[in-house]
C-alpha cells in the first residue's frame, strides 16, 4: 500500500544544512539583521554555483555559533520565535538550534519553527525523517505533518529500502507515531474542510488508518458531500467498504493500537509499513 514515487530535485537543502561553528559576541538587533540578511535567499530558486556560495556562508554561520553556544542559544531562541524570520531560516535555524542544545523546551520550539518555511527549499526525506523521530519521541508533530498538505508534490526517498513515500504516507509516518497526542479529530476536521484534491486523498487514507466508527463516518460523510470529485468519492467508499486481508486477533483494539504505533516509531522502512498495514487490518476486523 506505500507509494512509490520519485523525487523530482537534488536535496539542494541538505547541502546547506551541513555545517559547524559559533556566533560572536553581538547584540539581538544586530544577530537578527545578520539572520535577515544572511538568510534572504530560497535555495529551490537557486544555481548550482549559488547553493554552493550560500553553503559556504551558511558553514560560517553554524561555525561560529557552534563555537560559543552559551551566547548564542538566547540570541537562536528569539529570533526563531519571530514570526516574520525569514522562510529558510525556519528551518535551517531549527535545525542549528538542535545541534547546540537537548534541552526538551528548545527542541519544542524547532519543532514550532519548522512548518514555518517553505518546504520546496527543505530536503523533503530530511523534513520527513525530522518530523518522523520528533513524533517518535512524543513531542507534538501535527502542525509539522499537515505543513505537507499544502505541497501536492511533496515526495522522501529512503534509499536504504529502495521506499517513496509521497504526501499521503508521509503524513501517516508524521502522525502515527505520537504518543500521548489525540490527532483523530484533527484528521477528519481537516478533511471536512480541505479543498485541494491531493491532500483530500491524503486525508482519506490517513483518516482510514484511524479503524474508529468516527473515521469511518467522516469517509462516508466526504463522499456524499456535494461536488466532491467522483473519483475521491469513489476512493472515499472503497476504503471504508474494503474488507480483503482482513485479520483476525485475540488482542484487544487497544493492545493492537499501541503495538501498531510501536511499528511507526522504529526507522522508516517498507517492513515496518507491511507491518503497519497488518495491524491495521487486525484493527479492521474489530470495528
């Protein structure tokens, strides 16, 4: 049931995302006018010959403030908690702030700060492997997993299992993974609302892997909206009446529940989706 697709541009942001080094001593006005103009560029948009000059810039930059963390991490916290920060710094930042600390706050607000950019300047499998252990490791991941909604072609590459993952499974690898975060009613409110055709169909299979009465409510309720594209419709009822490979388990739902969520925390693989899609199917037999 995974999605096989290729991704379409080299990981221009991993190049500029690889990097060492620490900020001088300098005063929050002057280390957000060094952000804003270090950072006012969309790598997506970008030549080859000019990645590589931002990389060199960007390597100057993690450098420095590598080598005096102390400083820096304060003058990092602000600026990233700007909401006008510049698109790539959102993320570039986040990451830089994960290198200098562990501190749970600090990671939370990388989290925060990474939907905020653009994600057609961000290694779409880096963003998903980001998202994806962040969730693994019980921080709230929904705002980063819908962030992908809005880019029809989002595509990671795991190469290691030969595995594409598009927007739909994606945001299965973003969501399912939490614990201790409800992300159900989030699921079907989304996709009572959404508009774009791709995320709709996203939207139906991240909601079907739910296995609620609700989740299925919200299928049928989606394909008897009026204007609903035929095609989504039809998707809509086949996943809600789908009955093949059906299992059987002495398990409880709940048992089945958290051993399936167990699966999506391990690394991304095609293994650990076949495994997921067997509990699911086990789940199924139980509504």
């Amino acid at each position: 049931m995974t999605t096989r697709i290729c991704l379409l541009w080299p990981p221009i942001a991993l190049a500029l995302l690889a990097c060492t080094g620490a900020q001088a001593q300098t005063s929050p006005a002057d280390f957000h006018a060094q952000v804003a103009s270090l950072y006012a560029f969309h790598p997506h948009t970008l030549t080859t010959a000019e990645v590589n000059a931002k990389s060199k810039e960007l390597d100057a930059f993690w450098s420095e403030a590598k080598a005096d963390p102390t400083h820096v991490l304060p003058l990092m916290r602000e600026e990233l908690e700007r909401t006008r920060s510049p698109d790539f710094f959102a993320y570039d930042g986040a990451k830089l702030l994960l290198s200098l600390s562990t501190d749970k706050s600090d990671r939370e607000l990388a989290l925060a700060s990474m939907p905020k950019a653009d994600l057609l300047d961000v290694d779409n499998t880096n963003y998903l492997k980001t998202i994806h252990w962040f969730a693994s490791q019980g921080f709230d991941t929904r705002a980063a997993a819908f962030r992908v909604l809005a880019y029809p072609d989002f595509k990671a590459f795991i190469p290691e299992h030969s595995l594409a993952l598009g927007q739909d499974y994606a945001l299965v690898y973003m969501l399912y993974p939490i614990e201790g975060v409800a992300f159900d009613q989030d699921l079907i409110d989304r996709l009572a609302t959404e508009q774009d055709p791709r995320a709709q169909r996203s939207l139906l299979h991240a909601t079907w892997y739910l296995m609620t009465p609700a989740s299925m409510s919200a299928l049928k309720a989606f394909g008897e909206r009026p204007g609903v594209d035929p095609a989504l419709a039809g998707f809509a009822k086949e996943l809600r009446t789908s009955s093949s490979g059906l299992s059987f388990s002495l398990s409880s739902a709940e048992t089945l529940r958290n051993e399936r969520r167990k699966m999506m925390q391990r690394p991304i693989s095609d293994e650990a989706l076949i495994e997921f899609d067997s509990f699911t199917m086990k789940l199924l037999a139980k509504l």
